[in-house]
C-alpha cells in the first residue's frame, strides 16, 4: 500500500523573492493591468505606508504604481488590524507583495547592533563600524493592501492622510 500524506503532506519549498517578483509581473501582463509606462500618469502622489507613513521605493514604488487604486496609502494585514480597521472581503487575495532589505549588524559576542540613523555623526559612524563584527544581508517579503480599496474601518486615518498630501502639494508654479 502506498504511503498516505493525509495527516503530514509533503512541504512545498518556499519561493525566492526573485520567483515572487517574477510571478507577479508575469500575472500583471497576462491581466493586463499595464505598468505605469503604458499608462498616463494621473495620480503623481507616490505610495505610502498609511501607518509608517513611510514612502515605498525602489522595485516597490514601481509595482505599487503600477495598480490604479484610488488612494496611494497602503497596510499590512496586522497594520490595518493596529489602525482599527480590517482587510475586508474584497481584499481577499489581492495582496501586492513587497520586499524588504537592509544589512543586520552584529558584534563579536553574536549581539545584534542597531545601525545609526543617517543624520549621524561621522565620529558616531566609525565608532559603529569599529563595534561590527560580522554584517548579514536580510531580505523579507510581504504582502500589502490599498487601505481605501481593501480595508474596511481605515477613513478615519485616510481622511487624515488626505487632507495632509493636500497641504503639502506644491503648487504648479512653485515646481522646478
């Protein structure tokens, strides 16, 4: 008789975040929901992180652009659930994936360092890479939502973040 995998299924290996970007350009194309070069550029805000209110960048800004949502704030699942909000059913699935890097720093003893801000000083700075002993690239992935169209109990904060963009726009005739 063969061998049943009913209660312990064989595990699947994990995609790289090479397969993942890949994938996801690969769908985009056969949806055919277009890159931003093959589209007119509408809403110029760049994508943001509703709670951070970090801006994404890089590969992340281009697949975020990419989508034309109606707002360009964004969460994680457990970022809407610690704004009070939740990813609703129409979010389902639709999460953009979203890569993360930065070096980890540790020292002699295996300690883990945190790296100083970029306003640092030089002196500050060296005194840090004096104190590191071994540096470890990290890359992680995750999956975001556009809080306008995915979440459900984010206004509040969107209606915030709004009226912010607004006041901070620079008008046409003040642009370089």
């Amino acid at each position: 008789m063969g061998k049943s995998y009913k209660k312990n299924p064989p595990s699947t290996p994990k995609k790289t975040s090479e397969e993942l970007r890949l994938e996801h350009i690969v769908k985009m194309m056969k949806d055919n929901e277009g890159f931003p070069w093959r589209r007119p550029w509408g809403n110029i805000t760049p994508p943001e992180n509703l709670l951070t209110k970090d801006p994404y960048n890089g590969f992340n800004a281009l697949f975020l652009t990419s989508y034309d949502h109606p707002d360009p704030y964004y969460v994680t699942f457990n970022q809407a659930k610690e704004l009070g909000g939740y990813v609703g059913k129409q979010g389902k699935g639709q999460g953009i994936p979203i890569f993360f890097y930065k070096m980890l720093f540790y020292d002699a003893n295996g300690n883990y360092l945190k790296a100083p801000p970029p306003s640092a000083s030089k002196a500050d700075i060296k005194a840090f890479e004096a104190k590191v002993d071994k540096k470890i690239p990290y890359l992680n992935h995750s999956h975001v939502f556009n809080a306008a169209l995915h979440c459900e109990g984010l206004e509040p904060h969107l209606e915030k973040r709004r009226e912010l963009s607004i006041k901070n726009r620079v008008p046409p005739e003040e642009r370089h």
